[in-house]
C-alpha cells in the first residue's frame, strides 16, 4: 500500500501504532539503504535504523513540513546518525556500484568528449568511474549517492546534510571535477 506523508503523519502524532507501522513500512528500506552505505555494517545499519525510527517517534512533535518532506527529514535523523556511527569507527566504506548513466552522463558534460570516445569499452569506463568513486571520501560518496541514485534535490540533500543548497552545489562541481582527474590520471597511467 502507498502512503502519503499526511496518511503517516496524523496517526504518528497521535501516537497511534498505524502511523508507526506506516512509517516504518514506507521508508524503512530507504533509511537502512542509507545507513548500510554510510556504515558498511548490516547489523549496526539494522541497529542504527532502529534507532533512527526511535529518535523519529521522539521527536515529531517538532517535525515542520513547510522546511522538508518527511522523507528528507527521516534521511537527515538517519544521516547524522550513520555518518557519527563512521566517525566513531573509522572503517572503510562500502562502496557500491550505484551510479550508472546518470553520473557518467553528467561527467561527459564536463570532461573532454575525446577522452570518452577513446574509452573503448563502457563497462570498462564505469568500472573505472566505479574505482574512482571509491577513492572519494565517505562524506562525498554519499552526497553522489543521494543526487544520483536516490535522485534527491540539492535542496533536500542540502537539508539532510544540514548545509546551504549553494554549498551542496560547489562540493558537487569540486566532487565531479576530482572524479574526472582520478579517471584522467588512470588513464594517463595505465593503471
């Protein structure tokens, strides 16, 4: 069943078990996708989940629609949440094939078409995109993550990351400007 924000809202605050259960229901998998990605752990991505969930329930009374959708607002509790968790430990990110056309294309706009006419082969081309995208920081994966595979505004990226929408646009111009000279200095090398 689909569920609006309104269909999840009023039981929420009513502190009706429906409105949990929608809740959960509705946006579970997108808050554990995140957290997973961030962690790298299914167990502490469950845990952390869970917790998210919690903090959500705990605190909706202050939950303002006019600023974000209950989606990004449920994203930037799981967000901070995961990325302390990353903090905390320090491990290595997980890092997923996830990006696809959307960012190679956005990445042909910016690089030099003959580079991309050269790569022989497509698949080799996105698994070195793939290579380079691992080489990023967890912080930028993630905003690559939200804008091209969660197909999130940069406003709402910039909400769940609790920064200005023009500071979320420059590190997305830095970020695919890096990726394309990790790939241009692979391909230079060889390697």
């Amino acid at each position: 069943m689909q569920y609006t924000d309104s269909d999840i809202l009023t039981p929420l605050k009513r502190g009706e078990r429906y409105g949990y259960e929608a809740l959960v229901a509705h946006y579970g998998q997108t808050v554990f996708a995140m957290i997973v990605r961030i962690v790298g752990d299914e167990a502490r991505a469950e845990e952390l989940t869970q917790d998210t969930f919690i903090k959500l329930f705990e605190t909706i009374d202050r939950y303002d629609p006019q600023r974000a959708s209950l989606s990004t607002w449920l994203c930037r509790i799981a967000y901070r949440m995961a990325v302390d968790e990353f903090r905390r430990k320090r491990k290595a990110p997980l890092c997923l094939s996830l990006y696809g056309e959307d960012l190679e294309k956005s990445m042909g706009e910016e690089a030099n078409d003959d580079y991309w006419i050269e790569s022989a082969n497509r698949e080799a081309m996105l698994a070195q995109l793939e290579a380079a995208v691992c080489q990023l920081p967890v912080e930028e994966q993630n905003l690559l993550t939200m804008f091209y595979y969660e197909h999130r505004s940069l406003s709402d990226i910039a909400f769940i990351v609790g920064v200005k929408d023009s500071t979320i646009r420059m590190r997305m111009c830095r970020i695919r400007k890096k990726l394309y000279e990790l790939m241009i200095k692979k391909n230079r090398n060889g390697r």
